[in-house]
C-alpha cells in the first residue's frame, strides 16, 4: 500500500582499495511513521550489511546522524519519509573527512573547534565545595540555554558555502558557541579575549551572510541574529581600539 | 589553566573588522549613490528640462567634477575590498558552484548573483563612467544620442538589472549581516526588498525607452 | 600493532568516564578515554528530565535534606541497594550539582512569587521565597518526597555532558572516539588495558594503562523496545564477562519506562508526569488514580510501567498497527508551558509522530530504560575480581540503585560515582606500579584478530549478525520483561541457549574492510548473547518480586531469602552464567520495610508475611 521509495546512496569506502565513490540505488517499501533511521537500518539490514551510517540517539538529540538529504544537510532521524518524495537522494555531509558512503569524522573537527573557540568557562578561581552556588537570572540562564542546544551536528557547517571555500573558517557553530559564553557571567573573558578569538576572517568577519546555516540548523538557533550581534559587537570593539590613545 | 602555554603572541589587530566595515560602508555609500543616480537620470521622464537643471546645477556647483570621481574611487575601493571573498580559484569556484547547485539555497544563489554581477558592473560601470564623466556637460539630448546609437541602449539594457540585481541583493545582506534585521523580520524584508529591486529596474527601463523616443 | 600508554584509561566518554577522567587529569595523571561516537554524542545527552540533589531552594522542595533524599533513594531500591553507597551518593550530590554549576551548567533558578503548577491534572499555587532568588530550582519527579530534581528545561543531559566534556577539552584530556574496545588485557589478576578497534579504519589498537576504568553506560539495546541509543549494546559488560573472573551484579534489575512512544521508542519524559501530564485509556479515560489513589501518575517507574501493562493486559489499550498502546494527555498543561519547559517533548512529537500535543495525545507504552545491574564494583568503584579495573555510571553495580533507580538519580550517580571513584583512582594511581607485559598484550591482540578473520572468512558458517540479534532482542521482550514468571523464563533461558548456539556461527556477508558495520556488531553478537543469558538466567533464579523485577508466580517481597545481589560470571566453555550472591547491603541504616506504593506484600527477615 505505501510507496515505493527509492534512494541514491552515495557509496565509496576508503579503506578499500577497490572501491570507488559511486551511488547505488535501493528500493524500501515506505511503511507508517518511517524515518530515514528506520529506512537505512532496513536496507542494511535487508539489503547491503556494508553500508556506512551514523546513528546514535535516533532521537535528535546527539547530532550523529547528519547527512545531505535531497540536497539540504539534515538530521536522518528526524526526517520522516513522507516528507519527501518518492526519490531520496543521499549523500555524506561536506566539509568533513569521510570514513565510508555516509559516515564522516565529526569528531575531530569539533574537537579542535572546541579548543580554537576556548569553548570552556574561563575562570581563575577555585571551586570552593562548601560555598553556595553563585546566583543567576532564570531568565539569563533560559538564554544561555538557548544557545547551548547545539548538538553540534554540522549542518551549518555542510551548508555553508563559505566553509566550503575557505577550510579556516570556523562557521557558525563556534560563533555561536562564543556567543554563549559572551552571554555567561561566570566566564571571565572580556571583549579583547573575544575580539583575539573571532574578531577575523576566519572568524565573525569571514561570514558572507548566506544564512544557509540559520535555514538549516535542526535546531533552530537563532545563528542569524547571534551572527549579527557578535558583528556589531566585534566591530564597536575594533573602532574602541582604534580610537583609543596609546 | 593557571600556566598559559602559548609560545607566541598573536598581537590583536583589527584589519578584519575595520576592512569588512569599509566594506560594508562603502557598499552602502554606493547604494545611496545609485538610488540617487537612478531617480536622477529619470528625471528625463518629466521633461528633456527637467534633467537638464538638474545636471547643470551639480555641474555648477563642481559636484560632478568632483563627486564623480569620488564615486569612482569607492566603486574601486569597494571592488578591492570586496574582492577579498570573491572566489578566484578555480577550484573555490566549482566548489561553490556544486554547492549551490546541491542546496537549493536563495541566499547562497543570491550571493552567487551577487558576485557574479560584480564583474560585470566593474568592467561596465568603468567605461560607462569614463564615457559620461569625459564627455561633460550631461544633457538629456546628448545621453538620448548615445541611447539612439543602439550600441549604449544594450549596453544598458545589460548593466541596469546587473545593477539593480546587485544593489537589491547588497541592502539585504548589510541588513541581516550587521542584524539590522532579525530572523523574525527576515522574511518581510527580503520581499520588501524584491520589490524595490523590481520598482527600480522598471523606472530604469521607463527611462530607456523614454531616451529612445526623446528627438534630439 | 599501535599501542597507547596511559596512567587511566577510560573506556566510555559519557557523564561517568568524562568525569573520572577529569578527577585523573586534575591530579596530574595522563587519562585517555575511548568512546564509539564523538564523546558528546554519548547517551547521557539524551536524559531530559533532571538530576537529584537534595539543595532544597525551591518552595516544593523546602526542607528537604540529605536523610530524605537517601530514604527516597533506599525505598525506590526496594532496599536492593547498598546503603553505605547511597549515603556516600546524596550526601555528595549537592556538591556536585554546584560544581557543575562553577562549570558553567545553566541550571534553571528560583523566580520568587507565585506560580501554578499541576499535579495529576490539577493546577496548584506555590509560592517562591524572595530570598532564595537565583539558587538553583528543582522539580517534581517520580518516587520523591521533595521537589529534588535540577534542570536544564528538557536538556539536562545534554548540558551536563557539553559542559564536561568543554573541561575535557579545557584539561587537554585526549579522547578516541569511534575506538571501540574489544577485549580487556588481564592475567587473571591484574588488568592492564584493552585492545580496542578503530571504527574509522577497522585497525586493531592496544592501550596499556595502570588503571582501566568501564564506563560504557546502559545495555538497552539487548532489548527490542528500548529507550536507550542503538550504541547500547553492552560492549563493556560483555568485555568484563568475557574475563571469567569479574562479576556481573544484578542482571535482572532492568528497568521499563512507562512513556516511550509508539512506534519509534523515543522517550517523552517523566516532566510531562511530573508537571501534571496524565495517562489515559481507550476511552481517554483517566486510570492510574485507580490502581494508586495517592501518587496516580507521579508513583515510581516500574509501578507505573506495571499497570500500564496491566491495563492493557485488561483490553483497555488502544489499538495500532505497533500494537496496543495508552495515550499521554499534556493538553491541560497549556500552550506556553508546553512551548517552554517541555519544549523537547513538542519538538518530538512533531518530529518522530506528526502530532501536536498541546492539542493531541500522545501515544506511549512502557520500553526497556535503564539497567540497574552492571560490573560489580565496591564502593570506591573497584571491580570484583581484578586489580586495577574500575567502573562507574550505567555500567556499574556501585550499587545505590538496586532493583529500582528513581528518575533522575542516574544522572547524579554519573557525576557523583565520577568524582568519588575518580579521586580513589587518583590515589590508587599514586602508590601503585605494574609491568605491563608484552606477551599478555599479544596474546588477546592475537585471540581478537583470529576472532575477526573467523567472522570475515564465514569459517564458523553463514548465520546473519543482524538476525541472530534480532532474535535475540525478540525473545527477551517477549519473555523477560517487566511480568515475569518461571515458565516463560525457563523457556527464554533454553531459547536464548539456542540464539547462542547461532552467533557461534555467525559469518559476514559483507568483506569487512574498513569500519564496517557488520563486523562489528559481529563481533560482540556472541557476548551481547552471554548477557542476555545472564538477564533471563538471574531473572529465573530470583523467585520473588523486587522493585523492577516484578514475578507473576512468586509476587512477594521477599527479605528472607533475597535481600541479596546477584553476581553473575561466565566461566570459559560453559554455556551458562554461574550465580552468586552476596547481602545487599552491609549496614541497614533503614531496615526493610513497606516502599508506600506499589503491590506491598512481603515476606519478613523473618519469614512472616505482611500486607496483601
Ligand atoms: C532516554 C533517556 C532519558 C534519561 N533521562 C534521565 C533523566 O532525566 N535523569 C537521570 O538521572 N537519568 C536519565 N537517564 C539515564 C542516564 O542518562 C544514564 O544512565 C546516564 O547518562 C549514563 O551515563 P554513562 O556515562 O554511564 O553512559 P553513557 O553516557 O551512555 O556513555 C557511554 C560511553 O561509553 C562509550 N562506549 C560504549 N561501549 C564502548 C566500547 N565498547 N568501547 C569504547 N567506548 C564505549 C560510548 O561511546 C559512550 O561514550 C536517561 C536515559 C535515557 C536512555
Ligand atoms: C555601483 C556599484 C556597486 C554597488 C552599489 C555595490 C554595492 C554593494 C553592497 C551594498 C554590498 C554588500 C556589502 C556587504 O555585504 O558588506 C556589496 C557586496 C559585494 N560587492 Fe558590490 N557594489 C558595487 C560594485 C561592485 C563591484 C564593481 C564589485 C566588483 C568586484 C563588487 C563586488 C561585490 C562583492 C563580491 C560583494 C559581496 C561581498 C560579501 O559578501 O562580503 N561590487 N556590493
Ligand atoms: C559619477 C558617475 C556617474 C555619472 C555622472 C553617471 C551618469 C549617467 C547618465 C548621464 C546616464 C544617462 C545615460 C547616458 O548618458 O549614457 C546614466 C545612465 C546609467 N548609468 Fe550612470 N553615471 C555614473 C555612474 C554610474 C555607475 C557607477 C553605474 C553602475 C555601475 C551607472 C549605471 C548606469 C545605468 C545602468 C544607466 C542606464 C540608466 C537607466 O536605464 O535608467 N552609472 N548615468
Ligand atoms: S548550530 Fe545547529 S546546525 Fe550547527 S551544529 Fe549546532 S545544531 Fe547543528
Ligand atoms: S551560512 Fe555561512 S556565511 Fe555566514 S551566515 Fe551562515 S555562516
Ligand atoms: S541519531 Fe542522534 S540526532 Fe539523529
């Protein structure tokens, strides 16, 4: 009774000396409620046992699963068949390095956007067990919240077409994440600190403001209005600088 | 960390911001220039006189002497800074081209657009200012000639949507880049500013048409 | 081969190994961690709801103190747990939770004045004090007598792992992630390491370390329904069965959820309960108020999960094409709460079901959660049987669940077991030194490239990895969930035996180049069985009713003879589990007595039998 979908994979295993990147076709009767979770897991299942993925929480909650679906980078879990047409074209997010068909290293590039974006609470002070915590905003601690849903999936990454151009670009995702601790009290870092880290071209300058990360962000982080202010934020810095006596 | 571990010091500068600014400022500076110049050069419409005073009055006040020049300048100022995100090589080229042909994106293919219409408005809009600035003072009649000549009345048939194509889609980007507009109002904008990109190129056409029936 | 060094090696990324690992480095220890996926990936990022310390700030949770918390914690247990552990777990909760804080968690906070708030579908007023504006808030979870539970909106998890893994980053803490560890190196004494493979390249790789730490979180996934991500699948509890000499506490206490939703298993948390979401039959009748007038929804997990079942056992499930299922109705909760505080639950709903529920219900049904049992450690989180392993977390028996964990405790154990066995490493780190020995290394390096060329070349036979799996999960859903009685056990146990006799003879369709997805379920299929088997075989074994483990043929409690903790190993060659016991718990600073909900007849220290 359901359709009769058929999806392009995109294949190519690099550890495989005879394998070449190509896409193979497979065909899925669509049944009630079917996400793309449960559509590859059937076809590896049923058809191909060689067929690289991702998937962790199947929930959208960890970002593992983030591929190119029909052209637009996307969470595979949250994407339910019937929201798309009978062809499904498949294909491994861009940017990042490929391990095989449509799984690649997300790991690292994060990691090491962690460590360029200083994404921790910087602050000289010890921890003291007995003191009571120190007291925030709810509403400031909703804020924050709001910017640390990221589950760093990449897809603001894949979809960005400066990214794609220029490899040190940090994207979307580390503005934001700096944008989240700009945000945090207890982070003691100032606008010099801030300005050192995305004040550049690879950093808050080097946006074009394509926006593509905002339009595909499965979150929905506000990533345009935080690319906005980190800008005006990070130019009235340079201009204090600028006219500041020496 | 207590111990800071870092070798080197990179000392603060602020190039990136202060040139994505001039960026910004310049481009801005050249929209309000063409909005002016177009609204301008339509003056024709309400009579050969009517731009005819207009011309003379910045002719006699040197405005056009000298801010001709000046808008030449920021045009290759812009170009230059501008210049800095447009994709030389061809590798960046086809990356972005494949990119954007994947997703299907507005805004990426605006930006496309964007850069694409610059190389053509730096070449045109380069003769196109020597013609006018050299051949001074502007009268309806003389531009109606050149129009007549059929050769300028391509040229411009070409250069005005580039034109307006770039400028329309420059006042959108300086909009949500600096978060002039927030995501919310994204949406309207982007219309209200379709609109005003498809208003201008219309007068601008109003305008040729109205050169190419104007006896000289 | 490539071989690692480490003083602590952890093996898990998620909240437990992370924070161990930061206890190491922070004493200046050099700690690796491996992990199958990215480690903020990790499943702790999944749990919504919240994490229990009794800090008391808010108006519903006033007074609250860590006696009450640990009489909450011991009573959920079904006294099943270590009360010297469950001391040690509240009384350093509070800390924690504040040391996340200092960390940077933006834990939601006290708004003075009044607010509603439902309770069983009736709305209710408190009253925040002025004073406490800006400590940190708590909310109502299941089984608790204070509002104890601190929250992130519906992404506690989630904040809790990015934050510890933004210190791993911080420290310069390495992490290998999609490493999977494969074996752990041992002579039968002493453990000093593992052989693990590379999910990027399908390479084998050694790391040697003077202490190993298992932390690999819940093993869900030997389920067919399950809440837990498809990387549950046990890799650590089958690497320290396969060691014959480290026990496995407690395989029976598996926990079900009432709330997952049909079809896709994905969890809607206990909040909605909590905040005053309720259940709702075929009639969209309104049922748990008759089965447990008091606590109605908010009653603990397994009791709610059980009538669930038993509802639907009544006929008064809904019908679907997945099945019988019940509905969850958040409606009355309104638009805005619904927008806000239980954002994540719209977000799935809308996602996963196409349902909006500010004006739909949702259907659920109870799903395998959370594996109480785990490897078997004291309470410094040593394991049983070998020097130098530890384990904390999911993974662990440390053991301050027993036979039933509250909502929001296994959070908190993450964190708290992290930092106490953390600080014990540390110091067993300082006085201690090992010789790591070459041919001890080789040899599993050896037995696991065998292993794996066993699966590649098909030399066993042709059995599909997928299927024996399937098989598997099918058998113990259908005969070791949450009814259970001696003759569906026996039969699961002879059935699963079977199963077993299968994944010996699994062999790959695929060539397994690379990281290949096959192999590597292919490779743990047969221990993912030896688990199973240990599940049904304990569940067989304990005839009474505890917590969780809930026998339709033997209904009591039954203090006499089962205030008790399995430990089960799995000697070489044998086809079954072997069962010990020890005494829950050594000191009974609450003795045995009635939970307060809940089915409540028990069989006394004495052998009398009390209530129904
Ligand atoms: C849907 C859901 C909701 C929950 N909600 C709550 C809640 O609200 N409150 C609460 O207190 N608790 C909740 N829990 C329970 C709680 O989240 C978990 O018990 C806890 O997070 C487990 O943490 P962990 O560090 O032990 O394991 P995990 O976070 O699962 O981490 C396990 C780590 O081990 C790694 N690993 C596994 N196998 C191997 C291997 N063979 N080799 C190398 N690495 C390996 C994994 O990659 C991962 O990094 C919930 C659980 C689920 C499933
Ligand atoms: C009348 C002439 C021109 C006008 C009115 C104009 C206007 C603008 C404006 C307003 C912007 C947006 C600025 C920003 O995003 O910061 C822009 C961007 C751009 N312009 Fe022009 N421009 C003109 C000529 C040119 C020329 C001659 C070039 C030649 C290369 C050019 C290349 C670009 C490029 C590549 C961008 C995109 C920059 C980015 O995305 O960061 N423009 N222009
Ligand atoms: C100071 C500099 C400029 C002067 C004095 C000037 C003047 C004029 C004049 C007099 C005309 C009428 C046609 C003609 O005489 O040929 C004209 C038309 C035009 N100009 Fe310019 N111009 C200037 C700069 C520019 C620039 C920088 C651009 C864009 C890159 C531009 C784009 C056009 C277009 C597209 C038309 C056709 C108008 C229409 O269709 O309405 N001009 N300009
Ligand atoms: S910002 Fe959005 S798209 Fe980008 S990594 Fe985070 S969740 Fe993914
Ligand atoms: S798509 Fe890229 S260019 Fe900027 S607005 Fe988003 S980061
Ligand atoms: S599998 Fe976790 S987000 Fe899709």
């Amino acid at each position: 009774m359901g359709r009769q979908l058929k999806f392009h994979i995109f294949r190519y295993n690099p550890e495989d000396t005879n394998s070449v990147p190509r896409t193979d076709d497979f065909y899925l009767e669509e049944t009630e409620s079917m996400t793309l979770f449960i559509a590859l897991t059937r076809i590896r299942e049923e058809q191909d046992p060689s067929l690289q993925f991702d998937f962790c929480c199947r929930a959208g909650i960890c970002g593992s699963c983030a591929m190119v679906i029909n052209g637009r980078p996307g969470l595979a879990c949250k994407t339910l068949t019937r929201d798309l047409p009978a062809e499904i074209t498949l294909m491994p997010l861009p940017v990042f390095k490929l391990i095989g068909d449509l799984s690649v290293d997300t790991g690292t590039w994060f990691r090491s956007m962690n460590e360029k974006v200083g994404s921790w609470i910087h602050n000289d002070e010890a921890f003291d067990p007995d003191a009571q915590e120190e007291r925030m905003d709810n509403a400031l601690a909703e804020e924050i919240y709001e910017l640390e849903r990221c589950v760093e999936c990449g897809c603001c990454v894949a979809a960005c077409g400066t990214a794609n151009m220029r490899e040190d670009f940090v994207g979307a995702v580390a503005l934001n994440r700096i944008a989240r601790f700009m945000l945090d009290p207890r982070d003691r870092r100032g606008e010099k600190e801030y300005f050192e880290v995305i004040g550049t071209d690879e950093g808050v300058f080097g946006c074009m403001g394509l926006l593509a990360c905002e339009d595909v962000c499965p979150k929905e982080l506000p990533l345009q209005d935080q690319l906005g202010i980190l800008r005006r934020k990070m130019g009235w810095s340079a201009l204090k600088r600028l006219f500041r006596v020496k | 960390m207590a111990i800071d571990t870092t070798i080197y010091v990179r000392a603060p500068s602020g190039a990136s911001a202060y040139l994505d600014g001039l960026q910004m400022l310049t481009g801005a500076g050249l929209i309000l220039f063409m909005w002016s110049h177009m609204i301008l050069v339509a003056s024709v419409n309400l009579g050969p006189g009517a731009m005819n005073t207009i011309a003379r009055f910045f002719e006699d006040t040197y405005m056009v002497q000298v801010g001709g020049p000046m808008i030449g300048l920021t045009f290759l100022l812009h170009f230059v800074l501008a210049a800095r995100k447009v994709p030389f090589r061809v590798e960046q080229q086809s990356t972005i081209w494949k990119h954007s042909r994947m997703l299907r994106h507005t805004d990426t293919w605006l930006w496309l657009v964007q850069a694409s219409t610059a190389m053509v408005i730096l070449i045109m809009g380069s003769i196109h200012m020597w013609t006018v600035l050299t051949d001074l003072p502007i009268t309806a009649a003389k531009s109606a000639a050149r129009i007549q000549g059929g050769f300028w009345l391509v040229f411009y048939l070409i250069l005005l949507p580039m034109v307006e194509l770039h400028v329309g889609i420059g006042f959108y980007r300086i909009a949500v880049k600096w978060g002039l507009i927030g995501r919310k109002r994204r949406k309207g904008f982007k219309r209200f500013e379709n609109i005003l990109t498809v208003i201008f190129i219309l007068i601008g056409l109003i305008t040729i048409v109205r050169f190419m029936t104007l006896s000289t | 081969m490539d071989t690692e060094l480490a003083d602590l090696l952890c093996i898990g990324a998620g909240l437990a190994g992370e924070r161990v690992a930061i206890e190491a480095a922070s004493c200046g220890f050099k700690a690796i961690c491996l992990s199958i996926v990215p480690p903020r990936r990790s499943h702790s990022s999944a749990a919504q709801g919240g994490m229990q310390a009794s800090l008391g700030n808010c108006a519903m949770g006033a007074g609250d103190n860590q006696d009450i918390h640990f009489q909450d914690t011991v009573k959920g247990s079904d006294w099943g747990c270590d009360q010297e552990v469950a001391r040690l777990f509240v009384e350093t909760a509070p800390r924690a939770v504040r040391e996340m804080a200092f960390w940077g968690i933006p834990w939601n906070r006290v708004v003075p004045g009044k607010s509603a708030f439902f309770k069983g579908g009736k709305e209710y007023e408190k009253v925040e004090p002025k004073e406490n504006k800006g400590l940190i808030t708590a909310r109502d979870f299941g089984g608790t007598a204070k509002w104890r539970t601190c929250y992130t909106s519906d992404g506690t998890g989630h904040t809790l792992l990015y934050t510890m893994d933004n210190k791993v980053v911080e420290l310069g803490v390495a992490v290998h992630d999609r490493m999977e560890a494969i074996s752990l190196i041992h002579d039968g004494e002493t453990c000093t390491g593992v052989v693990a493979r590379c999910l990027k390249t399908g390479r084998l790789k050694a790391y040697l370390a003077r202490a190993t730490l298992i932390a690999t979180g819940g093993y869900g996934k030997i389920y067919k329904e399950s809440t837990n991500a498809v990387i549950n699948d046990g890799g650590g509890a089958i690497i320290a069965l396969d060691t014959g000499v480290v026990p496995f506490g407690n395989p029976e206490a598996i926990q079900f959820h009432p709330t997952g939703i049909v079809p896709t298993n994905i969890l809607v948390t206990e909040g909605c309960r909590g905040d005053g979401g309720t259940l709702l039959d075929v009639n969209e009748k309104r049922f748990m108020p008759d089965y447990e007038p008091e606590k109605a929804e908010l009653a603990s997990r397994d009791v709610v999960s059980r009538w669930m079942i038993h509802h639907i056992r009544e006929g008064c499930g809904v019908k679907s094409p997945y099945g019988d299922h019940l509905w969850l109705d958040i409606r009355h909760l309104g638009e805005r709460h619904i927008k806000t505080k239980l954002r994540e639950v719209e977000e799935i709903c809308n996602n996963f079901l196409g349902i909006d529920p500010v004006t739909q219900l949702i259907p659920v049904r109870p799903a395998q959660h959370y594996s109480m049992g785990g490897v078997k450690t004291n309470k410094d989180g040593a394991a049983y049987g070998l020097k130098g392993l530890f384990s904390a977390g999911e993974a662990s028996c440390w053991d301050m669940h027993g036979f039933n964990r509250l909502g929001g405790n296994s959070l908190a154990e993450t964190v708290v077991a992290g930092k106490i066995v953390g600080e014990k490493i540390a110091e067993f780190l300082k006085g201690y030194d090992v010789q790591f020995k070459t041919a001890s290394v080789k040899d599993v390096a050896d037995r696991v490239q065998e292993r794996l060329e066993r699966r590649i070349s098909g030399k066993d036979g042709g059995e599909s990895a997928f299927e024996v799996r399937n098989a598997m999960q099918d058998e113990l859903m259908e005969r070791v969930s949450i009814f259970r009685n001696g003759k569906d056990l026996e039969k699961a146990v002879e059935n699963l035996q079977g199963i077993y006799e299968r994944s010996k003879r699994v062999g790959l369709r695929s060539n397994g180049i690379g990281a290949s997805p096959e192999l590597a379920l292919a490779l743990k299929i047969q221990g993912m069985l030896r688990l199973a088997i240990c599940v049904a075989y304990a569940a067989l074994k304990r005839t009474e009713s505890r917590g969780c483990h809930a026998r339709e043929d033997y209904e009591a409690r039954n203090d006499r003879d089962w205030l008790n903790r399995t430990l089960a190993t799995w000697k070489e060659g044998e086809d079954l589990p072997t069962l010990n016991y020890e005494p829950a718990s050594g000191v009974l600073e609450i003795p045995p007595g009635d939970r307060g909900y809940g089915v409540s007849k028990i069989i006394t220290r004495d052998g009398e039998t009390t209530g129904a």
